[in-house]
C-alpha cells in the first residue's frame, strides 16, 4: 500500500501535494503552507516575520508600515504555491520587507532626528573649543576672586549696590537684590587691566556657578583702567525644593586670572597624569590577576582535555558555561557591583576588569587549547603520562606565545575600558571626566580626552606589534 505521506528535501514529511491547498493554508496562518511542505524552518521564519512585525507596528503605531506586512503575506501565499509546484524562490522579497519594518521602528525607537545635528550645532561649540584648546599646560599666573552681594528676593534691608574692594576696585550693580529671571547690570573698575575676566554667580552656601549667555559663557576684557560691565539674568542658584520665601544673600562674582611667568604643566594636566597613570596601572593590574585565574581555567574549560570521563566533562560544561555567563556582563556593570562592595575607587575597578578579564581570557584560551596539535599529547600519553603531565609537558609549550599574544591584546581592551569605569566611581580618568562634565570644565575634558588618544594608540600600536613578535 502506497502512503501519501512523502519527504521534502530537508528530510521532514511533506503532507500536501496541491498548490491551491498549500497557498490557501498560508492565507489563513503565514507559512502553514511550508510546514505541511515539509518546509518548517521556512515556514518558522514566515510566520513569525509577520507576527513580529504586526507586534512592532501596534507598538509604536506605525500604522503606514501594514503595507509591508500585507506584502509578506502575499508572498507567503505565492512562495507555498511555488513549493508545491517544486519551484523554490529566494526569501530576499519577504526579508527586505521584514527589514524595512524593523529599521524604521528602530528609528522612530532611537528617536533619530538628523535635523537635531545642524539646527543645534552651536551646542557643541564649547566642546569642540574645549577640545582644541586643552587645559595641559599653562603660564605662571595670578588670580582673583571678587563679589558683590545680591539679594534674592528683597528684603526690608538690602546690600549696597556699590561694593568697594581692598585695593580701591569696586563692583556695582544696577540693583541690589531683585528676583530669578531679573536682568542686572554690572559694572567694574578698578581692576587688573586688560585682563580676561569671567563672570561668575555663588549662591548663599558659597557654591559657584558660571553665568552664560546664548549658552556661551561670559568672559570680558578689563579696559586699560581695570573697567568692565555687562549685562546678566539673575540665576536660579538655589534648588526649587530649598527655596523659602525669605531673602537669602548671593553674590556676583568677578574672576581674573593673569600671566606672570613661563609654561609649565596646569592643575587640570596634573591631574590627567595623575589618572592616567592610575587608569593604566588599574588595567595592569586587573589583567595580571586574570591571568592568574584564566590560565588553570583554560585548561578545564578545553573539551579536547575534558572529554575524557563523564565527570571531566560535565565539569566541562559547567566552567564553559559560568565563562560565557560572565563574559556577557558588561564590565561597566560588574563595576557597579563592586563600587556598592568595596566602594569608589580603582579597587572596584580593578576587582570589574579582573573578572570579566577571567571570563574573557579564559574562553580565549581554552579556544587556542581545543585548536592544538593532539600528536604531542597522545605520545606523552602512550608513556603513562597523567593529566597534569600532558598539560605541562604536551599543551602549554604548544599554547605559550599564543596566551601571551591574548594576554597583551586583552590588556589593550582593559586599558580602553579603564578610562570609563570611572562614570559609575571605578577610578581612573573617567571619574574626572564626569566631574569636569558637571562643571562644564570643557578644557580639562579635552585635556583628558587628548591624553586618552594618544596613550591608547601608542598601546595599541606596541601591542599590536608584540602580537605580530609572537603569533
């Protein structure tokens, strides 16, 4: 007796034979038509094309896209006509489709706005500034710090208007105390001539701020008698949840700073040298405990030295498995753990690197481990050898240069990583970064950011070559 059962090319059973029947199978489920074909990892990815895409377009009420959709349905009809015909056509339609789908929710997702990158362009005007212009070096010079109280709101008794300062300078304000949101005029004389000067504003617990204008901060040249002025907003210095009704006593602050003699390195250079050195010494340190926990790990997680007992293993797939695990944490969240453990600091930087460096080493070289030549290994063990002595006798001198060429690349990646494991307090210089991003100290961060490049590339390019030395 002959069944009617026969198999498609794939080796799954094919139950339908009749065009008409397979196309209208796919009308009412996408790809029903190519799983009673036999077709059912076709049939799979139809079906869950248009159940995803339908999931996208209610999501984010991209309504326009159901054209797409009804595409992938025709030719999900017509592609299980053609199977049942024996004619196989390519899925590029139906896949373009699902594609044009997916890509425009991710736009609209993403929020992407190329429009944003020109209309606000000047936004970036002082980083870029900051970048060209890094706060590295620096002549000898001399500073000042100067203030006119200012009273926010007006109480029955406010300040003068007029403040006379040591030395004969004096500020004056068009007002003495006014509300946030009021403009004053400022004016000074008397001071460092022909000297920038900065115009800054401190709230009642002495915390100071740069006043702006356009979004660009205000800094002026003194005349050749020490005489400035401009015109400010009166700031909102004080958080709206520790506002009170009562008068509280601000300040308009004047900076000047002055050259006096040579270059020589800034207090902002100093301390990038200082973190730098910190952040290269972090990824130092994190690689070097790595190794030392990655290397007898390698080993177990090598199936080609594991497979040997049921036991051996299954502690195979154990240890691959927590490397895997490990490994796809991001290092900057392990980061977090450990600044919540041990606290901020490199420590907790080292302690993030060093783990994700264990996972990522150790599948590394428990890779370059599988990938050995096994003749070494069975001539040591036709002499009785155990497995200790296979390992150091038959695979290390085959994997040495190998791990060091891992090592070194993977000391590389650490050193990129240190330089932003201080953003969540993991030291390094990162976490000036952040401060320095707070207040809005643009040439320190180009500072920072020159200093980054430049050390990142030269290790790159000595790694690289030790790499090509030992591989």
């Amino acid at each position: 007796m002959s069944s009617s059962t026969e198999t498609a090319p794939n080796g799954h059973p094919q139950r339908v034979h009749n065009p008409w029947l397979a196309a209208g199978l796919s009308v009412i489920i996408p790809g029903l038509g190519q799983f009673l074909l036999g077709l059912w990892g076709r049939a799979a990815a139809l079906f869950f094309s248009v159940g995803v895409s339908i999931a996208i377009i209610i999501w984010q009420q991209l309504t326009g896209l159901y054209f797409f959709v009804a595409f992938i349905w025709l030719w999900n009809i017509w592609d299980a006509f053609n199977l049942a015909r024996n004619v196989k056509r390519s899925y590029f339609p139906a896949l373009l489709a699902t594609l044009i789908i997916i890509y425009s929710a991710g736009w609209v997702i993403t929020e992407i706005e190329p429009a944003k990158l020109f209309a606000q362009a000047h936004r970036a005007a002082p980083i870029v500034n900051g970048m060209l212009n890094p706060d590295f070096l620096e002549r000898e010079s001399e500073s000042r710090k100067d203030r006119g109280p200012f009273e926010v709101p007006c109480s029955d008794n406010p300040p003068d208007a007029l403040t006379t300062l040591d030395g004969g300078a004096t500020i004056t304000l068009s007002k003495p105390c006014g509300e946030v949101g009021d403009q004053l005029h400022v004016e000074g004389n008397g001071f460092w001539p022909n000297t920038p000067t900065e115009l800054w504003w401190a709230n009642p617990i002495g915390q100071e701020q740069r006043l702006t204008q356009d979004g660009q901060q205000i800094v002026l040249t003194s005349d050749d008698s020490g005489a400035f002025a401009a015109d400010i907003t009166v700031p909102q210095a004080v958080p709206l949840s520790h506002q009170t009704e009562e008068s509280q006593s601000h300040a308009v602050q004047i900076n000047q700073t002055r050259i006096i003699g040579g270059w020589g390195l800034s207090t902002n250079g100093a301390l990038v040298l200082e973190k730098m050195a910190e952040t290269l010494a972090i990824a130092l340190m994190a690689t070097s405990f790595a190794i030392i926990f990655a290397v007898p790990l390698s080993f177990v997680a090598a199936r080609n030295l594991m497979s040997g007992h049921p036991w051996t293993l299954a502690i195979y797939y154990v240890v691959r498995t927590i490397l895997n695990i490990v490994r796809s944490i991001e290092s900057l969240i392990i980061a977090i753990v450990f600044v919540v453990w041990v606290g901020l600091g490199p420590f907790a930087g080292v302690m993030a690197l060093t783990v994700h460096s264990i996972a990522a080493l150790g599948k590394l070289y428990s890779e370059q481990v599988e990938n050995i030549d096994f003749g070494p290994i069975e001539a040591v063990r036709a002499a009785g050898a155990n497995w200790y002595q296979i390992v150091v006798y038959a695979v290390l001198p085959q994997v040495v240069a190998p791990f060091l060429a891992f090592t070194i690349y993977r000391w590389d990646i650490n050193v990129r990583m240190s330089t932003i494991l201080g953003f969540v307090g993991g030291g390094g210089i990162g976490f000036l970064i952040v401060q320095w991003q707070r207040l809005s100290e643009w040439e320190a961060i180009g500072a920072a950011f020159w200093s980054i490049m430049v050390i990142v590339a030269l290790l790159d390019y000595v790694s690289a070559k030790a790499r090509e030395k030992l591989v």
